[in-house]
C-alpha cells in the first residue's frame, strides 16, 4: 500500500515509487547512506534533476565570522559550516546522444529501495528519450560499513527497444559543486562559495585522484575513483580519462546489443586530514581503491549483509499491528546506525550525515539520545563517540579558562569542538551539556564495565565537567548548593536559577567523578585530584538544590517558573509556531511556555529522583505547557506518558519522534534528518512502553505493550550479553540471545536470565485521565 507521503510500508525497507520531482530535497534526505565518516544524499547518480546534492566528510568544515551587531568579551570568533566536498556520485547517461534526465521524455516506471537489511539504494528506471529510445536503469550504491573510506555504485543500462543501442556514460568526480545557499547568514553563502582549492590531480586508465584543501580551515581531502566495466556483447567500447582542477571524468562510449547491457562499477575512496600531506592522503585514498578492488562489488555486499545482520541482532525492534511504525523505527534505527558506526574519532552531528542542516554541528542531544541508544545498540560506537569528546578536552579547557571558570566547558554547538555559537543564552549559558557528556559516560561504563576506557578517557571526562560545576555554583547561606544564570534544555526559558534539569544532572556528575576517581587512584593523582577535592564534589551533591512549589505539589522547572504568567495557549494560531519564528525571546522567557521536555526529561535521566507521585503530578502539569517546537521533545514525553500510565499518549507521541522525518512534521527534512529524535523513537520504545531503566548502573524492566498493539520486542546489550525482552498478552518474556547470564530486576523483582528464557506476569496498568496539551499542540492520534 502507498501512504499520502509516497514511501510504501514495508518492515524492512522505505520504498517510493513513481516520480515526484517536488518531493526530491525530501527524498535526498531519507535515501541518504552514510557511515559516520562518509555521507552521501540520496541524489540522482546523473545529477540532474536534483533538489540539495550533498557528499560529507565527517569533521570537515569551512570557517566563517560569527555575526556580532555589537561583540562582547568571551563571544567566539569563528564559525564552522560543514562543507560539501567532491561528488563521486555522478554518472551522466547519454542514450544515442540524448542525455538521462527525469524532467525530459517519459519514466514508465520509477521506484527506489532504502533497504536496512543490505544497506544499499536501489534504483529501477524505465525511460523513454524525447525521440522514443527506451532502457532501462539500475543502479545500487553504498557506503560501507567495513572499509571506512569506501562508497561504491554498481549502474547497470539495459536496451529496451529490441536493437542495438549507443550508450555513453560519464563517470565524474566533482568538486565545487554549485549550491543554493540554505542558510540566511551572507557569511555561510560566501564560507561555501567554492570553498575547494585544488592542489592536486592525476588520472589513468579507469582511475582519478584529486586533492583539495579549504580557504580558511585549512583541511585538505581528497577524493579518489576507479571502475571496472562490463558490456557483454557489446560493439567498439572506448574509453578515456580527463582531469582538471575540479572534475575528474571517465567516458565509456559502447554499441550495446539488443539483448545486451552495459554494467558500470565505479569504486570511491575518500579521506581527509588538517595535517597529513598531498602524498599522504593521496596513498590514503589509493588503500582505499585497492582494498575496494580486491574485495570486489559482490564482497563489499557480503560484508554490509553481515555487519548489519550482527547489528539488528543487537538492536532491532518488533511492534505487531502497525505497520507503518514498524518501518517507521527500522528506519529510524538504520539512520541511527548510519550516523554514528565509523564516526569513530569525529562528532555525530545532529544532522548526521543526510544534509547540511544546523551547518553540520554537534549538539549535546549527541550525548544524551544517539549515544544512549548506541551504548545498548553498538556499544562501540558510543564509546567512539565520547573518545571525540575527550579529544577535545583542550578546547573545552580553553572556553573554561576564558570564562572564569575550572574544569572543561564544552560548547553548545561544534564540528571540532571549538563553540560556534553566537548567541550567549541558548549556547555558553547551556552548561547542562557538560553534565549530558558526563551522563553518557557514566551510564556507558555501567552497561560496559570497560575499565580500559575509564582509565584512557571516562576518569578525565568525568573530572573536567564535575570540577566545572564546583567553580560554576555555590553553597548558599542556607546550605544549599546554587547552579544559577544557565539555560536548561528548554530554550525557552534562558539564564535561570537552579534548573531541576541542569541541578540534578550535575549532582550525578559530581557522584560519578568521586566514584571513578576512588576507583581509579592512579589517574587521579595524575589529574591532580585529592581526597579533599572528591569530598567537596559528594558534599556538593547531597547539597544540590533542588526547588519544589509546596502549594502546586510540583517542581518548577527552575526557581520561581511556577509563578510567571502562562502563555495565551487559546490566542495563538497554529501559523504562529513555532513561537521563537513569531515572538521575542523577551516574551517567550517570561512566561510559563516550555519549548521541548525540560523537566519531564529530568525525569527520565534522574527518575531516582522523584517518587511516583511527582511524576504524575509533574508530567500533567508539564503537558499542558509544552508546545513541542523541538523535535527533541516527544521521545522523552512518550517515556513519562507510559511510566504514569497514559499508553495511548505515549504511543502517540512515540509514532510523532518516529514519523518525524518520513512525514516531515518540522517542514525541514530538505536539510537532513532529526537523528536525536530517530534516537528517541528506540528510547520511547525500549524505556517507554519496555519500562527499560539503568539508574545507579542497575538494569530494570517495567513492560507494557501500546494499547492495539499485540505485541512488542526489543533487543539490547547490556554487560556484554544480548537480551530480547517481548511483551504479549500480559507477559513477558526476556530471552539471552548471547553472552553471559545478565541480572536485572522485574517490576522490582530480581531476575538471573541465563540459558532458558523467563516469563513473567505483566501487571495492568492504572487508568488514568488524559492529561491535556496547549491547545493545538496535542500529538496525532495513532488510534
């Protein structure tokens, strides 16, 4: 069946058939294949027609001035906008002189496969020329997830008119692709304004090289291509190989047969370096070639089936009686995969790899929603990710000393970890980012026990941000331990004191550092850490401040929130979100409007903290002020939802952070994809409706399945097993998939799962009102 927004429902790929040319930015963005280190968008290989091309490099970056109207001391200088580097995608068709593009002649048939079981693109296009000549198109493309700098397509022309056919092919690699400047910022347009110099090319037989370095960042990448060529009773095949500054080209001009075809493999190797040489890179991306070559198109296909088998063992997701989430959260866990596997000592950007949104930065909703589902999913690739953390660590360092404070401040928005944020409430004062890197650590080296990263990165990691928070807050006269002037994860409201949020993710930090530091004597004496240090950072946290409205029954989300104004829900149209494209800041921060879970959020990472009383109390009283003008905001409240007891709003909100980009609910899936949110989907799942919690490092379930559902399964690593926890008819089942035998709790009860699987009884949840939203902003309703 096909839905209103084109893609067909099916568990195990997103296929669209037929062509909608208004639809391409869109489609680029959901079609993208990336591995963390390579992205490529879901573009035409014959580059034309096109919405948004894009070929990234994981950590590759322009610069450009950060605009001031007025600076101030501490602003950072420079911005970094992801650049788009050589396209190797290309591969221009001409059929008897007339060139392959979908806005000329006729497509008799069209469609295209994301499939995440081999992690390829596949392509079929039927075409008729403008003067009648018919063939047809495959094509298969990937990046893979073994060979880090590798990306193949294997295109196939076959002769639909019953005779002989001349087919030309032009394999390109090229660099300074023409674009359509998405940002607003005349800085941005001019930083990618032929950002690419070249300082090296060569080309022979069926391979190219070339070798480009940035304006003003000064990295250099380079780019690299070879093929092999089949035309199985084909007539007079030519080829020839041309190169200059910003394209590589190889023509194959061949007389295919009636019953014959042309079969182009066309092998890419890409890397890049801010210090490595022309020679060096240049042998870097001929590895590449070779390694690509010996493996053969067909191996390169084994190798992605296997690594993504292993990888679906690990993580996949099962939900009976609704289709269309089912291939909704595939798809979300695939795109996950893909942004986060080979990124390795690079950043997961909030766009991943699919576009050239929020410039390519990295966001703390890296931390706290991609690395969480990768701690349990692809442990990893988490512990990668927070390597580029502590990569860092100098930067953050830096920013700390500027700032007048201790430790590390690590900044909101980066590719390199430098800040590149110039706008000083929602960026510098959203120090919660050091306590979400912290977080990530903690609960990593919980569900790991890897004690070789604690040593290497995590007691350092751990130590920096704790040591920021003792020079960042106070112990009041009354006792109290004071986080103030810093904004919480809701944006709308910036420059609060003791944000419940920001308070009680530091107090974990502070207790993680002084346990890792106890664990770990050696490293902190070498970080110049002493027991009297420690026992400031455990004082500090048993005297964390945390507010509390005695006459509501409820926690502001920061000091004396309660008593501003609530926001005219009922007055705001709907054409008026979100609010921060139609209101003053002034006017958003002084009254009870919440951007995205803030709190709520809270009570997910720190649900130790409060009783089941306050959840409720809290949720309900949050609901009815969030608006949801972040994407970031559904997961967590579909994982509140269920904890309280609402199923149908939290399986409402869970298919709202799933579908967010196949149905472009922000209106800006042109620009990449919402990877935090497709992370969040996996979270409201597996710790909304699998009550999945890892408070204190102790695993535990409290299982529901979504009302009309029949059933749910979920797959996770923890201590180096892999569990399948399935939830039907009011039982669970929890099955060791591998490893060894896991304990966890049970609704409260423990539980040792070793060989045989256990089942155990679900108990009925309680039957609770709807909490109401803002007006307007309530989520679609999956029933």
């Amino acid at each position: 069946m096909t839905d209103t927004h084109g893609y067909e429902c099916s568990p195990w790929q997103l296929l669209w058939r037929g062509l909608d040319l208004t639809a391409l930015m869109q489609t680029e963005s959901t079609f993208a294949l990336s591995n963390g280190h390579i992205g490529l968008r879901g573009t035409f290989e014959e580059a034309e027609p096109r919405g948004l091309p894009g070929t990234y490099l994981n950590g590759f970056y322009e610069e450009h001035p950060l605009p001031y109207a007025e600076a101030g001391y501490g602003y950072p200088e420079a911005g970094q906008t992801v650049v788009n580097v050589t396209d190797g995608k290309i591969i221009r068709l001409l059929v008897e002189d007339e060139p392959l593009d979908l806005r000329y002649g006729h497509a008799g048939a069209h469609h295209r496969v994301l499939d995440f079981r081999s992690g390829t693109l596949r392509r079929e296009t039927d075409w008729t020329s403008p003067t009648g000549r018919r063939v047809r198109v495959r094509s298969e493309r990937l990046v893979s997830f073994t060979q880090r700098s590798v990306a193949a397509i294997r295109y196939e022309v076959e002769p639909l008119d019953g005779s002989e056919l001349q087919i030309v092919a032009q394999s390109d690699l090229l660099a300074n692709e023409p674009i359509e400047a998405e940002s607003g910022d005349p800085r941005v347009a001019a930083a990618l304004e032929a950002p690419l110099r070249c300082e090296y090319m060569t080309a022979e037989d069926y391979r190219a090289v070339l070798v480009h370095r940035t304006k003003r960042s000064q990295l250099r990448m380079a780019a690299a291509m070879d093929h092999e060529i089949e035309a199985p009773g084909g007539r007079d095949l030519r080829t020839d190989i041309a190169v200059e500054d910003d394209l590589a080209r190889l023509t194959v001009a061949v007389d295919v047969a009636a019953d014959g075809k042309l079969v182009l493999t066309k092998y890419l190797g890409y890397g890049w370096s801010a210090q490595r040489s022309i020679p060096a890179l240049r042998s870097q991306v001929d590895a590449a070639l070779a390694g690509a070559l010996q493996t053969g198109w067909t191996g390169l296909l084994e190798e992605q089936r296997r690594f993504l088998d292993d990888f679906w063992n690990s993580a996949d997701v099962e939900i009976d009686g609704d289709p269309e989430l089912q291939q909704a959260l595939r798809f979300s866990l695939f795109h996950v995969l893909q942004a986060g596997a080979r990124g390795e000592s690079r950043a997961i950007p909030g766009k991943g790899l699919t576009g050239p949104g929020y410039d390519g930065h990295a966001f703390w909703d890296s931390e706290t929603f991609v690395a969480q589902v990768l701690t349990y999913a692809m442990p990893g690739a988490a512990r990668d990710a927070l390597r580029w953390r502590h990569s860092t660590l100098d930067k953050a360092r830096n920013r700390a000393r500027q700032l007048g404070l201790l430790g590390a401040s690590f900044p909101w928005r980066s590719i390199n970890g430098d800040e590149c944020s110039a706008y000083w409430p929602a960026g510098t004062a959203a120090f919660h980012v050091n306590a979400d890197i912290a977080d990530a650590v903690a609960r990593y080296l919980a569900a790991t026990h890897d004690t070789e990263f604690e040593r290497d990165h995590g007691v350092e990691l751990l130590t920096e941000t704790a040591r920021l928070w003792m020079s960042l807050g106070h112990h009041d006269p009354h006792g109290g331990f004071r986080i103030d002037g810093v904004t919480g994860p809701d944006e709308y409201s910036a420059i609060v004191d003791n944000n419940v949020y920001t308070n009680l993710m530091a107090q974990r930090n502070l207790v993680e550092a002084a346990a890792s530091c106890r664990r770990h004597p050696d490293v902190a004496e070498r970080l110049s850490v002493g027991e009297r240090e420690i026992e400031t950072w455990v004082a500090a946290a048993r005297a964390m401040l945390l507010p509390y409205d005695e006459l509501l029954e409820v926690h502001p989300q920061s000091e004396r929130f309660t008593e501003h104004a609530r926001w005219n829900f009922e007055s705001t149209p709907a054409s008026a979100y979100p609010l921060l494209l139609h209101f003053p800041y002034f006017e958003l921060y002084r009254k009870q409007v919440v951007k995205q879970a803030d709190l709520v959020l809270a009570m997910h990472l720190r649900g130790d903290a409060f009783s089941p009383t306050q959840k409720q109390r809290n949720f309900a009283y949050y609901e009815a002020i969030t608006v949801r003008d972040s994407s970031l905001s559904a997961a967590t409240q579909a994982v509140l939802a269920a904890e309280c007891g609402h199923l149908d709003l939290a399986y409402d909100y869970l298919g709202e952070a799933a579908l967010v980009d196949l149905q472009d609910l922000h209106g800006n899936v042109r620009n990449g994809l919402h990877i935090a949110s497709l992370a969040g989907s996996w979270i409201a799942l597996v710790a909304g409706f699998g009550g999945m919690r890892d408070h204190n490092g102790e695993l535990s379930f409290r299982p529901h399945t979504p009302p009309g559902v029949d059933r749910i399964a979920f797959r996770m690593c923890f201590h180096g097993s892999r569990i399948r926890v399935e939830t039907t008819n009011g039982n669970a089942t929890y099955t060791l998939v591998d490893g060894p035998a896991l304990t966890f709790t049970h609704y409260g009860q423990a539980v040792t799962l070793d060989h045989d699987p256990i089942t155990l009884p679900v108990p009925t949840p309680p039957m609770l009102p709807r909490p109401l939203q803002p007006s307007g902003r309530g989520p679609v309703r999956r029933a």
